[in-house]
C-alpha cells in the first residue's frame, strides 16, 4: 500500500473528469445505500456525472482538487465555490469523497484543507457545508472544528430526508492551526 507521502494532493485537470465521476458514483452508492432509494443509486449515470465535473473543471479547475496516488489513480476529491444559499458564509464546500479503501488516512482532512485554502485565496474567509443528517462522515467535519448552522429538509432521487449545515466562521484563524503538512498544496 501507498504510504501518504505518495498522495499528491492538487487542482483537478479536464483529464480527471473520468475518475473523479467513477469515485464520485462509488462513494455515493457505498455512503448513501439504504438513505437513499436504490434505484436512484443504481440508476446514476458516470456520462452524465463525467460531463459535469468536466463542465466544473473547465470553469474554474482550482476550484476541484483530487487526491492522486503514486500510479495516478484519483483516490478523492473535492469541490468548493461561492456560497449558493445563506450569505452568513461566503464559501461552500459543495462535495468531498475519499474512496473507501482510502478513507480515515487523512486524505480527507489534507482536500478540505486543500479547499478552505482555496476559498481563502479566492476572497473567502468563512465556509459552509450540507451533509445529510444520517450521514456519520458529519462527524468528521466537527472533528475538524465546524459547527452545526442549519438544517432544512431536502429531496435527493425521491427520497426526503434531512440535512444539516456545518459552517466554518473564520477559515484563516483554522488555516493558521494546521500543520505544515496539511499546507502543501498551491492555493
Ligand atoms: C468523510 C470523509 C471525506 C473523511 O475523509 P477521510 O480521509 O476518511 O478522513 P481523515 O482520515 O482525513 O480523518 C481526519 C480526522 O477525522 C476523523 N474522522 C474521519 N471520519 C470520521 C467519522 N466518520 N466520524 C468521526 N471522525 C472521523 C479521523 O479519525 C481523523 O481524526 P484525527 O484528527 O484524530 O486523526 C471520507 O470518510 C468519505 O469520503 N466518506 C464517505 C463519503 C462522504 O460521506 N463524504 C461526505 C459527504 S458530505
């Protein structure tokens, strides 16, 4: 196995779009199996996915960062942008998946640092995040410092269900407490 010293964390290339939507469609199926109807997970589609996440790299690739292992295999990856919604947060992190094999090796914590970095140098200093209630990977989030903002109900593929918004205040105050490890990637 990859020691973590091998993952290069960094912008994400119209190329990745492939892999990121793959990884995207395996951790939705793995995370939200039995929070979400099976049919709407069997029924994602990785063209569709692939054609977004070309559309967003296109856009703005600094705004997607992945997670790439020494042979080039994406093995996470993550979204972030202006704020859609509440304006009390000028940022959002609008996705961040690790694929399963990889998960709870820090990856994780290195693309949402990766992200409020981002966010940081595109002029936004606080960042909110939704994630569905029944979801346990929330708790990471709080182990990184957000606190819970909102909740509202939502639907995802005919399913209602709750969702609850973490938010950090002041993205810079928690960059300046990381490790140096955690910096490496360009804003
Ligand atoms: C949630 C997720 C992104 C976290 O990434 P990860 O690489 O597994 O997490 P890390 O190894 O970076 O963990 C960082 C810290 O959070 C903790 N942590 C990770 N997952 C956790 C969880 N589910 N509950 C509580 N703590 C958790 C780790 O123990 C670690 O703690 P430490 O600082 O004491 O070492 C990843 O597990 C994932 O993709 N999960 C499934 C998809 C998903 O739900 N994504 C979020 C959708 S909004």
């Amino acid at each position: 196995m990859a020691v973590m010293s091998e993952i290069t964390i960094r912008s994400a290339r119209p190329e990745d779009a492939r892999g990121i939507a793959r990884l995207d469609i395996e951790t939705w199926r793995t995370t939200y199996a039995g929070m979400l109807s099976t049919a709407y997970l069997v029924g994602l589609s990785e063209r569709r996915r692939e054609a977004g996440w070309r559309g967003a790299i296109l856009r703005e690739p600094r705004d997607v960062r992945v997670a790439v292992g020494s042979n080039g295999a994406i093995l996470g990856f993550g979204s972030c942008g202006p704020n859609r919604g509440d304006r009390s947060f000028t940022g959002e992190v609008f996705t961040l998946y690790v694929a399963p094999d990889w998960q709870n090796q820090g990856i994780g914590r290195r693309l949402l640092i990766a992200l409020f970095r981002r966010l940081v140098a595109s002029g936004r200093r606080s960042a909110i995040l939704w994630v569905l209630r029944e979801n346990p990977s929330r708790f990471f989030y709080e182990r990184l410092g957000a606190q819970q903002v909102s909740r509202k109900p939502i639907a995802v593929g005919g399913t209602a269900i709750e969702a609850i918004a973490y938010g950090w205040r002041d993205l810079p105050g928690f960059l300046a407490e990381v490790s140096s490890q955690d910096r490496e990637s360009e804003p």
